[in-house]
C-alpha cells in the first residue's frame, strides 16, 4: 500500500485484514471488536430515519441537530416529513488513541468529524443562518446557530496525558464541562430528536449553544475514591472574545452519581441571520459587499439607517453579546439494574458582557457579526438581568437487553427582564408582545430503543413541545408541534 494512502483507510484495511492485525494490538479484542491498529481506533455512528412534524421548516443541509425544526422554532410554518438523520445520535467518524509510556502514564489524542447523512455536508449551524438571510420568516429553512461551524474536526481535535489514578488533561476543541454533564444525565443522551437539551445547546452551553464546544481549551478530569472533579478554561482567540471557566464537582456512589455545575462565559456569542433589510445595500441589492466596495468598512442601511459593518452575504450574521454565568445540580440513579432514573437543574444568568464587543468581530468559522447588540445605557439588551431556569427529568426501563422504554419531561422557564426604558413593558410582563417577558418552554418526549445486536438499534418516538409568553414572541405561525420520528443506527 502506497504511503500516501490517508491514515484512516490504512488502519481500516488493516482491521478488516484479519492476520494483519496481532492480538496483542487488539488486546482482548474478537473479531466483533474495535477497528485498532497501532493503539489507534477507528470509530464512528451512521443515524439515518424519517420524521414528521406538525410544524416545522424545510430541512437544512448543513444544521446537524437532525437538519430540522425538532423543536418549535419562530420559522416552523407547516408540516414536515423529512428523510434525515442523526435523531438518535450524532452521525461521525473518528480516530482515537492511547499510547502507554510508562508508570500508569499515557498519551491520548481524538479527531472527530461529524456529517450529515442526508446531504453528506460537514455540518455548519452558522451556514444555515446565513442562507437565511434577507428571507422571510415563512419561506426560510431552517436554521440555527450552533458550536459546529464547517470544521473538519467539528467533533473533537484534542490531544493531552492520562493516568488512571490522577486522571485526564487534555488540551484543544473539545467538548465543554457543561456538555459531558448533558450527555451524561440527559434521560435521552442528548438526542437530537427526542431532547430538548441534547437538540438545542442552551443548558449544554452555559447560555449560548457556540460554547457547547470550547476551541483552544484546556480540560483536567478525575475521578477517585467516589469524587469526581472536572475543570476548563477557554482562552481568548480571534473568533472568540472572551474567555470561560467551568467546574464540576461530584461523587459516584453504588448504582448512581451526583455532579454541581458553574460555569463562566464572558462575551458569549449568539448568532442570527440578517433581516430583509439588513442583507441589502442603499440601492436595494441583495449583498452588503456591493456598498463596501469603496472601502470604508461600514455602510448605514437606506431602508433601516443602521450601520453594519462590511462582509459577504454568506459569511454575515447578526450577534447578540452576553456574560453569561450558569450553576447547575444533576443526578442518576439505577433501581433494580431495570429502571434508570435521571434528572437536573440549570440557572443561566445573561448580563450585559464587562467587554463591549464591536460589529466586525468574527466568530467561529470564520463567520462575521456584521451588527452586534447594544451593551451598554438604557437600550441595551440586558438592562436587567435575564434568568433561564432549565429542567428536565425522565425514566428509562430495560426488561431485557435489547429494549429500552425513555419518558423524560423538559422545561425553560424564562424571568420577565424588560423594563419600561428598553421595551415599553411594566414589571408584570408575561405576555407575547415581547420577548423580554417572561414566559417557558415545555416539552414531553417518549422513545423506544432495540438492540439487534451490539452494533445495530432500531429506534422510534415522539417529541412535543409548546412555547407561551416571552418565549413565544415572534412565533406568528405555530407555537407548538410533535415530531413523531423512526430510524436505525448503526456504531463501529
């Protein structure tokens, strides 16, 4: 074999070559186990299914949480049947590795990628934003933001050391504290389908869904004796102006564990697409470079007056700046190896971010926020703070070893932050005439999984969900709908 051939097809001939491969590299391995030569793993998820929604949008080829409105979203206009997948779980393929240098010490590294199996696009939440932008509500896929920006190794590319007595560091993107917490005591493991947690990146992400994953990261997790602690920190980079602290403390205790949450993100970023009247330039064409090309770096909109700063159509979107601070309490518990019982809190405070972060700050994927919000005086967005309760609580039952039965329940509950300075509300907001009133989000889910084999499952279920109040501000085609959705997964 030439070598040049890429390392992922050299390891996966090889693991398939049987005699090539020595029992020692495998370990303990039979012919069903890990595709591993080297101390190097191939692995990866293919999820494809059908689903219906009530109300929705059409599918997104590049937003990776099912490509659909799983959830009801202010774009959900009727209804959708769609062939997709990724619903159970993300589809991706992937390298890991191990390598022992000595006195219970080793060398770790991932780099994931993740697809989309119904378009076979690398997955990017900012690119569905920005093919939304100048189009009506009504006529517009959909789109959402997210931490997964067109990256080749938009799942993971870390490297780090591993001990199994002093633990894990670990340096690179990876996932946050936060999300291993989601994906550890979500009762539906964060599915895309069937979890409000797992399809949205809100609670995962400290606030904002881009900081689910944390690029130029360091992370130290241990576990010993019963306790488990787990640190983060996020430095500052080109595309992310702020930094981030996460904590995990917890203890493991016969048949279950408890975790407690903090964590920190200044000048968190939230991203949108651009109104029809920010996508077009003083005489009306439908891109902002043609007013940039004298070159002065911004143009004030003729139908809006509001001033952007200078991008492609394709690579602008709106932000929305905040400091947000999140605590949070998550527990499990086994009861007679049948019935697995999981649930938990978040308390995310939004703020007007310490650092004002100025229009033409790219984000990730090279993405640039060509308006941001105001953050500071009397018309800024978070003149008061703003305070999302998130909660969740389900139940899953195993008669046998290949069906699992999962119920679980999700709630946002949303304070009234407006005032009379920025929106025109009283204190007893609660309506859908703004945003800033209070208002929740809830949403029942009820799935069934069947393991075929290890490898194989078949799966099917149900998401519903319904905004009111605030949060169901701008929804002005449907505030509720129900997702009934059937696939299979295969994972190697």
């Amino acid at each position: 074999m030439k070598m040049n051939t890429p390392i992922w097809l050299r390891i996966a001939l090889a693991a398939t070559a049987g005699p090539l491969i020595s029992a020692s590299a495998l370990g303990a391995a039979t012919a069903d186990g890990p595709l591993t030569m080297a101390g190097i793993t191939l692995y990866g998820t293919l999820d494809v299914g059908v689903q219906y929604q009530s109300a929705g949008a059409p599918l997104s080829d590049y937003w990776n949480g099912g490509g659909a409105n799983e959830a009801i979203q202010k774009n959900s206009v009727g209804s959708q049947t769609n062939v997709a997948g990724s619903y159970l779980g993300q589809t991706k393929i992937g390298l890991k590795g191990q390598e022992d240098f000595g006195n219970g010490w080793s060398g770790v590294f991932r780099l994931e990628s993740l697809i989309n199996p119904w378009s076979g696009q690398l997955p990017d939440g900012l690119k569905s934003l920005t093919v939304n932008n100048g189009v009506a509500l009504g006529s517009q896929t959909n789109g959402i933001d997210s931490s997964v920006a067109g990256q080749v190794f938009g799942g993971a590319a870390y490297a780090g050391v591993s001990h199994a007595q002093w633990g894990t560091l670990t340096v690179g993107r990876q996932n946050g504290v936060l999300a291993d917490g989601i994906a550890k005591y979500d009762p539906m493991n964060a599915s895309n389908a069937f979890s409000l947690i797992g399809w949205s990146g809100t609670a995962a992400g400290g606030g904002d869904t881009e900081n689910r994953r944390l690029d130029n990261s360091v992370k130290y997790e241990v576990t010993a004796h019963g306790a488990h602690v787990a640190a983060m920190y996020q430095g500052k980079s080109g595309s992310n102006p702020g930094t981030a602290q996460q904590l995990a403390l917890g203890w493991v205790f016969p048949g279950g564990s408890v975790d407690a949450y903090y964590a920190k993100k200044n000048d968190a970023i939230a991203a949108g697409s651009l109104t029809a009247a920010g996508a077009k330039s003083n005489s009306g064409v439908y891109d902002v470079t043609q007013a940039c090309a004298a070159g002065s770096g911004q143009y004030v909109d003729g139908l809006s007056n509001a001033t952007y700063t200078c991008a492609s159509i394709d690579k602008a979107v709106t932000g929305t700046i905040s400091d947000n601070t999140t605590v949070g309490l998550m527990a499990q518990y086994t009861l007679n190896k049948q019935w697995k019982l999981s649930g938990g809190y978040e308390r995310i405070d939004y703020k007007n971010p310490s650092k004002v972060v100025l229009a033409g700050q790219h984000t990730i994927g090279g993405y640039t926020l060509v308006t941001v919000n105001a953050q500071t005086g009397a018309k800024s967005s978070f003149l008061n703070t703003k305070t999302l309760d998130v909660g969740w609580l389900g139940a899953k039952y195993s008669p046998n070893t290949h069906l699992d039965v999962i119920g679980a329940v999700y709630g946002y509950h949303q304070n009234n932050y407006g005032s009379a300075a920025n929106s025109g509300w009283t204190s007893g907001c609660s309506g859908t005439g703004s945003a800033t009133c209070s208002g929740k989000e809830s949403v029942v889910s009820l799935a069934a999984v069947y393991h075929f084999t290890k490898r194989f499952d078949g799966y099917t279920g149900a998401m519903w969900s319904q905004v009111q109040g605030g949060l169901a501000n701008g929804f002005t085609y449907n505030t509720s709908t129900i997702d009934p959705t059937v696939g299979v997964r295969y994972t190697f």
